[in-house]
C-alpha cells in the first residue's frame, strides 16, 4: 500500500564550525539506519577531498528499505541560524526516486523558512495519513501522481545498452539468471542512473529490490550484501567486493564487461543469446525508439524464451509447468544452451529435482 | 724611572742581551752594551741590518759603526736628536729614550690570542684527540653485537659429485650454484643447519626402518626423532685433536659402511678420488600409502641396476648407476623375474587409475546437479520468505478491517477522526519536543565551538612551551661550552710564564694617570690664583695711578696758589715715582729669579752630560784616530 510506505524522516545539518548533527527525526531511526544514512549522506564527507561537492539527491537500498537524501545550502536569508549545509532524509519501502525527490524538495524549503522541524512533522503526517500535502509554492503534492511504473521506466536503459555495445547480453544474462553483478563509475549521478536502469532488463520480475545502486566500503553495508544470493551492485570505488563476490564486472566509465572466472560456465553464450543480442542492439542504435518501446521490446524476447523452456516442461497436478532437468537434457541441446536453460528454469523456479 | 728601566732591561733580555741580566738601571750600561743593544734591537726590527754587535775597538770603526746606528734608528723614525755622540758618549738620559723608543718599536710579541677559527679548530682536535687516547682501542669487528639475524630457511641443494674428477661434473653440479649463492646471505647460516639436521635424520640409523639392501629408507619420521635426547644423535665426546675424518665418522656413527650420510659421500668424493661407491643413495621420499611404497621399492630396486627409464626423470643423481657395483653382477636373473611381475602391477594400476578417473566425472556431474538445486531452493525461499511478508502484511491488515466492517461509515469516520487526532496530537508533541531541542541544539553548537577554542589556545601554548624548550637547550648546551672554554682558557693562562707583569705596568700606568691629574689639578689652581694676583695687582696699580691723577689734579690746582700745596704736590709726585721704582725692582726680582731657576734647570741637564769626562773622551779618541790615520798614511807609503 502505498500510504504506508513512508517509514521515517530525519534532518542532518552542518553548522559553521564544520560540525556534522542528526539534529530530528521522526517517528525513530536505528542506530544502524541512521549511521547507514549519514555515511550516505555527503555532508558526511571530507571537504577537501573530491567527494565534497554536494550531491543534491541521492538514493540508495539498504535492508530492504530505500533511503533518498537531499542536500541542499541554506541561502539568506533563512531562519536557521550558524547552518551552512542540511539534508532531508526519508527512508521508504518502495523504490520511487522521482516522488521522495519532489517530496524531500517541499520539506526543505519548509524547513529553510521555518527552521521548525514540526512544519515538516506536518507535511509528513499529511503525506502518511492522507496521501498529499502542500507545497510552498502553491502547489499540492499527490502521492498518486508518482507510479512506480513511471519510476521504473525513467531511467534510460536504451542509453546503457548503448554504452556497451553488444556486450550487453552479458548484461540481460546476469540479471535474467539472478547472479550478482558489479557495476562501477566514479561520478555517483551517472551511476545511480545506470544501476536503477537495469533491472528493467528483467521487466517480467517487476523487481526493483535486488537493485543496490549505491554500495560504499564500509562493513555495515558489505556485510548485508554479502549474505544476499543476487544483487546489482553500484560503487564508486573500485575493489569495493572481492572477485570472489561477482559474477559479473561493469566498468561503466570505460563500457567494459568483465566475467569473472567461477561465473564463465554460466555465462557462456550460445544461439539464442545471438538473437536477443541482435534485437536489442538493433532496437537501441534505432533512434526513433522510446525507452518504454526499447524495455518492451526486450521483455518480449524475454517472454519468447519463457514460453520456449515452459514448452520444454509438463503440467503437474496443481496446472503449474514444471520442468525437470531431463526434460531439458532430453532435447539434445548444445550444452550450453542446455545450462542456461536450466539455470532460466531455476532463477524462475520452474525447475524441480526428481 | 726604576719602572721605566726595568722594562727596558727586561725586553732587552727577551731578545738576547744577557749582559744586562743584573742590571737595574741604564747607568749601569756601558758604551759596549748600549751599542750591542741597539743593534740587537735593529736586527729585530729591521732583519736586513746587518752589524754586528760588538762594538769594534778601533776608533775611526766605532766611530762608524755609531753613525750607522744613528742613522738607522733616523730611519727608523726616531725623532730625537740622535748623532754618533749619543752611542760613544751615551748620556742617560739620552741612552734611556732611544732605548725606549727601540723596545716600542720592536715587533710585539702575540699575547693575546685571537678567538680565530683556527684557534677554535685547533683546539677541538687536541680535546677529541685527548678524549679517544683516554679510551682503549678495540679493533671494529668487536664492536657491540648487531641484533640476531631471524632465524630464515630456505631449500639448498647440494649436487652430488661425479665420482672421480672434480673437472668432469655432473648434471647436478652444473645445475646448482654454490651455495652460498643460492640463497640470501642473511638466511645462508640457519639453511645450511636445517638441511645439515634434515640429513642427519635421515642417515642415523635408530629413526629409520632400513630395507633389506639397506640403501632405500622410507623414512617414519616421528617426533621422537627430533629429540636430541634421543642418545644415538648426541656423538660421544670427540676428542679435539681428530682429524676431518675421524670427526665425520665419530658424528655419523656406525653410518659409515652402509648409510653413508651425504656429507661423508661427499667430503669422500671431494678429498678422496679412488674409492668405489658401492651404492647410492636417493634422496628422502616422504611416505606413500603402502601398496605405492612397496611399489617403489621394487622399481627403485629394479631401477639401480638398469639405466633410468623415461617414467622417472627426476633429477637423478645415480648418472653414474652404469657403473655398477660388483653386487649387482650377482642378483641379475632375480631381475627378470621382477621385471615381469612389475609389468603386471603396472597394467593393474592403470586399470585402477582410469576406474578412479571415471567415478571422479561421475561425481563432478552429481555436485553440478547438487549445486543447481542448492540455487534453485535458495532462490525459492528468497520469494517464498518475500510473498509471505507481504500476506502477512495484508492478513493482519484484513483481519482489522474486517473487524470494523460492520459499521463501516462510522467506523471509517470514527478512523479519520482518530487519525487527524493522533497528527495533532503529534504535531503538539513535536512542538514541545522543538522547545526543548533548539536550546539543547544551541548548547552543542557553542560547546563544539568553544572546545575548539580552547584546543587552539592549547595547541598555542604546547607551541610556546617547545619553544622554549628548545632555546634553554640552546642556552643550556651554550653555556656548558663556555664553561669548557673557560677551563680551558684558565689552564692555558696558568701555563703562560709571567714575565715582568703587565699588571705592575698598568698599575703604575693608573698611577701616574691618577697624579697627573691631580697635578693639572694643582696647576689650575695655581694658574688661578696668579692670575688672581695679578688681577688684584693691576686693579691696584690702577687704583693707585687714578688716586694719584686726581691727586695731582687737585693739589695742581691748589699747588698754583698755594706752598704749602706744592710741596704736598711735590711730595706726591716723589712718592708716587718711587712707588713705580719699587714695584720694577720687585718685577724684575721675580724676573731674576724665574731665570734663576731655569740656569738650574739647565746646569743639572749639562752635568748629567757629563760633557767634561766627554770632551775628554772625544779629545783622546781625536788624538787616538789621528795616529790612526797616520799609521794607515804609514802604511799605505811603505806599500
């Protein structure tokens, strides 16, 4: 339900000596969450080094909620007194960058003028109980207004099949088989551009959780990732998981696709990765074709070849298709092909052992 | 006058005039010793005037050698009135100032020494120099022990040699360098004691089971064996006079004719190029299961006496094994039977391999399988665990609005109230809790500040404080110096021979500085009160001569009419004249007497020439250089 899926708000400011507070929030946050927060949070980071500059919006998963942060500099004249910096940051249980964008937008400015945190307490409430609230600027925020299909759509994967050529099918390999990939730029926008953008691959999952698009080197995060079975990964650092942690390497800032060694059984290429390669070359160099057309176009393929192994398989008693190994092994195929087939049927639980 | 003449004599005899050890005043001189004297000094002086000082007897060359003399301290810069009389005539006070004016002149010797670099320098090396005698000598490989060297091995092989000629060398010897080039420099020591001990193990007899041929061991190297306590390692006591091989064969024990341990093989080989190698050994295998190691054994057996087959190309020492010994003659046809028996365990084991190869695959596949499922349930839970999150979720949810379905309008209103309460209620607690933050807030914020504050003025005084340090380091390490110098100085000082001291000098200096003074003193006030005398004198004589102008005047006019008045004016007149007369006689006594003193002056002086004993002398020397003269007329006529 989508009213509930605000879980908590929180306000970091910087002051003038430099000095970093969680200064509110609301209802409460863990001393996880919060410290999960500020490490993401980039008034938390070194101002000498690059990271300083401010990110104004950023989001990231951790633990199956979604964090979205806003900074933003307090200008004059404001009532908040020896704050240079603050951020606004809402966790959520859904993935919708572009609705807590507008959203953490209006607390900020509410709280830039009122330096009142129960302003803020206010428009949440509102947003959690009724499902709007009021802008500053005479507008009103509809919660409705922001479907998760749009979310989900928003970002290009047309451009990031673009980047890689036709490398990419090692790309809609990975995710299809729920394997864990790397991805890494060094500019953190661009990066969470890529990483929420390829899930998309997967559309018939309609599942943006295994998406983390923003990992940094700290234990906290590293070792909630690690217990996970699949993932795609976003770091701006490189050497943030050993080799032994990925299937699969995404050098964005260079357009590289590196497989690692354990993973390159599964991910051997045969002939039907030629086809869906082609076609989604094809469709991504054809200017004329939306993002919306270019996802759908993929996920038709992708639904091509469900049809295909479902047609490999049986009806059990309960009517679902079940496909067992020798099913699989009785037509002949290339073994590669028979390994992706199989590993298709396990990632979407249409295989069953003897 | 005594000061001034002990000076003199006191230089005079730092350059060489011994004469004048004794002597305590200038009267004392004699003509000889003036002149050697001053040509002494002159020599000093002037290095290039060349006169010897010994006053010559003959007039005509004294009177020479005088002239010379005078005319060089003119040179010099004597500015007295100074002629060939002064030396042959030598008048004190005369003598007295040339000498005074020639020991001013001399080169000064350097008292003082100058705070040069050399000085410093020089000065440094005799401290160090004292410093490193006081210590003992220690060749520098017995300075202190640098730290251990940690206790690293590494692998080190040891070729064995060829048997016979050094020149020819085997495979091995080409293969491996010297050892002290195979490993680091650091580690060479502790590799060489851990390959000494490995091979010792290895060849004692009491840890290993020996073959039957007893040239193979498969060594069972138990902990045991590692114990020194273990009697048959410790050698009895070797005496120290044994030789190489007597200690070799005391070490390796009853080794020698059967397990030769490899050092004695080698040391043999090395010194001795006649013995036979009976057998050889290989090097330590580590234990295979037993049916192998049976194995091995017959094909190493079958092996020593056969050339080496293309299955076994390790690094095979035995290169020389054609060389066989005379035992092997002997169990030739018992290897034919084991060739074929070896044949057969060959096929068998190949079976066996390929049978162990196949259900390897087989098991490959089985853990591929294992594994897929292992995937498949991982991801089966992961969706199960989600979906029921999720309706457990909306069971609850359900069951709640279940409850409420009855009086759903009511119920609907009754949440809505409920729900606007509770955000009122919140946005109430919020604005309380605000209250009570932004003060908290505040109080943070300006205790941050002033921390920081305050570390900065801490910073700034831990500053201060090692500045300070530092500087009375400085002052301190300063001051020892000086107190060295110091020490030294004052030993320096004590050492230097006190002559006629400078503080006498500069005592009488101070005195007489200090009386003359007093005497300016003394002749200020006398110049004063002369001239008040004659002040008052000519304010007398002023006086007088007025009184009598008026006098005159007044008894002039009466003197006309009057005797009695010109008498009275006659009277004036003549005592005023002989007023005038008395004070002339009285000036010119005074003149008179000033003159007086003077002649006095002056007759002191010319006594003091003695100018009678002089023109004495000067008349007899006329006369003795006029014989001279015509003796040398003389001679030169009868020449």
């Amino acid at each position: 339900m989508e009213l509930s899926s605000l879980q908590a708000v929180g306000i970091v400011e910087k002051d003038t000596d430099n000095g970093l507070m969680w200064t509110w929030t609301y209802p409460s946050l863990t001393a996880d969450q919060k410290e999960y927060a500020l490490s993401k949070c980039c008034l938390s980071w070194d101002i000498k080094t690059e990271k300083g500059k401010i990110v104004p919006f950023v989001f990231s998963q951790y633990r199956k909620q979604w964090y979205y942060v806003f900074t933003m500099a307090t200008s004059e004249p404001t009532a908040l007194k020896s704050v240079t910096f603050f951020s606004i940051i809402l966790v959520g249980n859904d993935f919708n960058p572009e609705k807590y964008a507008v959203l953490t937008r209006i607390l900020s400015k509410y709280y830039e003028e009122s330096a009142n945190p129960v302003r803020i307490l206010e428009q949440y409430l509102m947003v959690v109980t009724k499902g709007v609230c009021q802008s500053n600027s005479n507008g009103v925020f509809k919660v409705n207004s922001f479907s998760s299909q749009k979310a989900f759509t928003t970002a290009s994967l047309k451009d990031v099949i673009n980047t890689f050529g036709i490398q990419s099918i090692l790309l809609y390999t990975a995710i299809l088989l729920k394997m864990k990939v790397l991805v890494y730029h060094s500019k953190l926008e661009l990066l969470l551009e890529i990483t929420r953008a390829l899930p998309a691959l997967a559309w018939h999952r309609q599942d943006w959780s295994v998406v983390y698009p923003w990992v940094q080197d700290r234990q906290q995060e590293l070792n909630a990732v690690r217990k996970l079975p699949h993932y795609v990964v976003g770091c701006t650092v490189e050497n943030v998981l050993t080799p032994d942690d990925f299937d699969l390497y995404v050098n964005a800032e260079d357009g590289t696709i590196t497989v690692s060694p354990h993973a390159k059984e599964s991910l051997t290429m045969g002939k039907l990765h030629k086809d869906v390669a082609k076609k989604m070359v094809e469709l991504a160099e054809n200017e004329t074709v939306t993002n919306q057309q270019f996802i759908a176009g993929i996920a038709e393929k992708t639904t091509e070849l469900l049809e295909k192994l479902s047609s490999l398989g049986s009806e059990n008693s309960a009517g679902e298709t079940i496909i067992s190994p020798d099913h699989i092994k009785s037509k002949d195929l290339h073994p590669n092909t028979e390994t992706f087939l199989m590993n298709l049927a396990i990632a979407e639980r249409l295989l069953k052992f003897d | 006058m005594e000061e001034v003449d002990q000076i003199i004599i006191g230089s005079l005899l730092n350059i060489g005039c011994e004469f004048a050890e004794g002597m305590t005043s200038l009267k004392q001189f004699t003509t000889e010793n003036v002149v050697e004297a001053t040509v002494k000094c002159l020599r000093i002086i002037n290095p290039d005037y060349k006169m010897s000082h010994i006053f010559p007897p003959g007039m005509s060359a004294r009177f020479r050698v005088g002239t010379s003399i005078a005319n060089t301290c003119k040179s010099i810069g004597y500015q007295g009135d100074i002629g060939y009389q002064t030396f042959l005539y030598s008048a004190e006070r005369d003598v007295r100032q040339i000498f005074m004016f020639l020991v001013e002149k001399l080169p000064r010797k350097e008292g003082v020494k100058e705070d040069t670099e050399s000085n410093v320098l020089q000065r440094r090396i005799g401290q160090v120099l004292r410093e490193k005698c006081s210590t003992m000598w220690m060749p520098f490989y017995c300075k202190p022990l640098i730290e251990g060297v940690p206790f690293r091995t590494q692998p080190l092989f040891i070729p064995k040699y060829s048997k016979g000629h050094r020149n020819s060398k085997s495979q091995d010897e080409k293969k491996y360098d010297y050892i002290h080039r195979q490993v680091e420099h650091d580690e060479l020591t502790p590799s060489l004691l851990e390959l000494n001990c490995s091979q010792l193990i290895a060849a004692s007899p009491t840890i290993g089971k020996t073959s039957k041929q007893g040239d193979m061991k498969t060594t069972k190297v138990t902990k045991e064996a590692f114990h020194w306590k273990d009697k048959s390692m410790v050698p009895d006591a070797i005496p120290f006079d044994s030789s190489l091989d007597e200690v070799i064969q005391i070490v390796t024990g009853q080794s020698l004719k059967t397990n030769r341990s490899r050092f004695a093989h080698a040391k043999d080989l090395q010194f001795t190029t006649d013995k036979h190698k009976p057998l050889q050994i290989r090097p330590v295998i580590p234990q295979k299961p037993s049916h192998l190691a049976k194995l091995e054994n017959k094909e190493i057996d079958g092996e020593h006496l056969t050339p080496p087959t293309k299955d076994r190309t390790q690094d095979d020492p035995t290169s020389s094994v054609d060389e066989a010994s005379s035992s092997a003659d002997v169990a030739k046809d018992q290897e034919e039977l084991e060739e074929i028996r070896f044949q057969r365990e060959e096929d068998e084991m190949n079976k066996m391999i390929s049978d162990v190869v196949e259900d390897e695959e087989k098991y490959k596949e089985d853990l591929k399988m294992v594994e897929m499922s292992m995937k498949q349930i991982v991801v089966n839970t992961q969706e199960l665990e989600s979906t029921n999150e999720e309706r457990i979720k909306q069971v609850k949810l359900k069951e709640k609005t279940l409850k409420l379905l009855p009086n759903a309008e009511e119920n609907m209103e009754k949440l809505k109230a409920m729900v606007d309460a509770s955000s009122q209620r919140l946005v109430e607690l919020g604005k309380l809790w605000e209250e009570k933050r932004i003060p908290l807030v505040a109080e943070i914020r300006r205790l941050k500040q002033s921390k920081t504050e305050t570390e900065f003025d801490a910073e700034r005084k831990v500053e201060e404080i090692r500045l300070l340090r530092s500087r009375m380091k400085d002052v301190s390490e300063e001051t020892k110096q000086k107190d060295q110098l110091i020490k030294q100085l004052k030993t320096e000082l004590d050492s230097v021979k006190r002559d006629i001291s400078r503080q006498s000098y500069t005592r009488r200096i101070l005195e007489i500085v200090a009386s003359i003074h007093k005497q300016k003193q003394e002749i200020q006030r006398v110049i004063e009160d002369v001239k008040l005398v004659q002040k008052t004198m000519n304010k007398l004589k002023g006086r007088a001569n007025r009184t009598f102008s008026a006098a005159d005047e007044v008894i002039f006019r009466d003197a006309k009419q009057d005797e009695g008045s010109k008498q009275a004016y006659k009277y004036l007149v003549s005592l005023h004249d002989n007023c005038a007369a008395l004070l002339k006689t009285v000036e010119e006594t005074g003149l008179i007497m000033r003159e007086i003193r003077d002649l006095e002056g002056q007759i002191d002086i010319e006594i003091g020439k003695n100018a009678e004993e002089n023109l004495e002398k000067i008349l007899k020397d006329y006369k003795e250089v006029k014989r001279e003269n015509a003796e040398m007329i003389k001679k030169l006529k009868k020449k």
